[in-house]
C-alpha cells in the first residue's frame, strides 16, 4: 500500500477543519450557558439557581436518599483524636449576644400545638455523645466532639409528628435570619443530636449556644447553631444555603 504524500494543502484544510469544528464546540458551549443562564431561578423571587440546574441536584436527591438508614453511619473517632480549638463554619443567625437567661425552644408539634421547653427540659433526657469528621461546604473538616439529646429520642418524649405525612423538620434561629430544612430520615438518624456540649462542655457561644443541630451525614451547612423553633412541615421548609444556590439534602 502506498501512502500518500501528506501536501502542504491538506495539512492547510485539516487544519481549517479543525479550527471549524473548535469554533462549532465553542459556539455551543456560549449557547448553552447563554441559555442556562437567562432560564428562571428555581426560587422566582431572585435567588436560588436557574431550574435546569435545581432539576439536575433534585434528581440527585432521590438517588442518594435512598442510601439513608440506620446502617449508614459516619465514622467515628476516640475522644482525644477531637479538636481542642473548634472552626466555627459561619455566622448567620448568630450576630448579636443571645439573652440566654430568657431562651426557650418553641417546639411546634402542629398548628396551635406548641410546647415552650428550657435547656434543662432537653437535658434531663438520655445524653449520647459522638466524635466524627464535621465537614464544611468550604472544604475543610475537622474531627470534633459533641454531647446532647439523639432527635430520635427527643421525638419519642416529646411525641413529635414524625410518623405523619409531615417529610421534613425545620430548625430557625431566634432572629430567624438562618433556617434548615431536614429530611425526617436524617433527623431520625441515630447520629443526629439535638446538641448542648463540645469538649464536655456547654457549647460556647460562638458555636451555638444554648442549643444546635449535630448531623453528622449531611455538610455542616444544616447543621444549625442556636435554635429558636423547630417545626414540621409536609412540603420541604426553606433553607437559606438551598436559597443561594445549594444543593438542599447536602448529604454525605
């Protein structure tokens, strides 16, 4: 077989070919962005992402919820392996000094079902503790150490609509500047904790006292610091990362 001489010519029309076929791919690509971006927020009101997108991390949702159960738990750690000096992993919803003497949980069961419960309300159910790898949406994880109240328990004593068409529980600030939507399978998870330690201690201020969420299979993002109310809802509750643009399940 003999191989035809590559000439100057054709060297010049591959080359115009490719150039073709990169200036098509480019082409689509602005188009396509174009596109995506000028598509309506998933949220309507100027925040959240455009739909396309929210579809993409809702289709992801149902995959991986599907993995939630008792026998996906995070991996956990001596106590001496925690952190002395915890990261705080943001603020929102904690500007401002707390009037502690005067914090109470508004625990709504159900419309006009409203318990007010004090710390010592929470504490004086069984305390569980747990070390594990907390990690941030900014990508750094720490190992830390927490002692509180599992929500599982907390919801038996205080006979909470888990059981109902209620799918998610939802956890606010006193301000109600931060708020979380949780699944209720991740809020019964035996890892979730309705937290008022780290390190042995009463949580610091600046980490969430009196009270926080712990979750250890979901980013740190839902997990709340300082609750004021929780409550339950049918429908998924806002959540102000999901708002921004963040997946809202956030599951590891």
């Amino acid at each position: 077989m003999i191989n035809e001489p590559i000439t100057e010519q054709k060297i010049r029309r591959r080359t115009l070919i490719s150039f073709a076929v990169f200036g098509i791919m480019i082409a689509i690509g602005i188009g396509a962005w174009y596109w995506l971006y000028h598509q309506p927020l998933d949220n309507g009101n100027d925040t959240g992402i455009q739909k396309p997108l929210r579809n993409v991390l809702n289709a992801n949702e149902k995959i991986f919820e599907k993995t939630i159960s008792n026998n996906h738990l995070a991996k956990t750690y001596p106590v001496e392996k925690a952190a002395k000096n915890v990261r705080v992993n943001g603020n929102v919803g904690m500007q401002g000094t707390l009037d502690t003497t005067n914090w109470r949980l508004h625990l709504v069961r159900a419309p006009g079902d409203t318990l007010i419960l004090t710390l010592a309300d929470i504490q004086k159910l069984p305390k569980t503790e747990i070390v594990f790898d907390f990690k941030c949406v900014e990508g750094w994880d720490q190992v830390t150490h927490w002692g509180g109240v599992r929500f599982s328990d907390f919801a038996a004593y205080y006979q909470l609509p888990v059981d109902s068409p209620n799918q998610y529980a939802a956890f606010v600030t006193p301000d109600e500047k931060y708020y979380v939507g949780i699944d209720l399978p991740s809020a019964m998870h035996p890892q979730t904790l309705i937290c008022y330690e780290m390190n042995g201690k009463p949580l610091p201020q600046n980490q969430g006292y009196p009270l926080r969420l712990i979750i250890p299979t979901k980013y740190g993002i839902k997990s709340l610091k300082r609750i004021g109310t929780l409550y339950f809802s049918a429908q998924r509750p806002p959540d102000y990362w999901a708002e921004r643009g963040y997946d809202y399940f956030a599951g590891l």
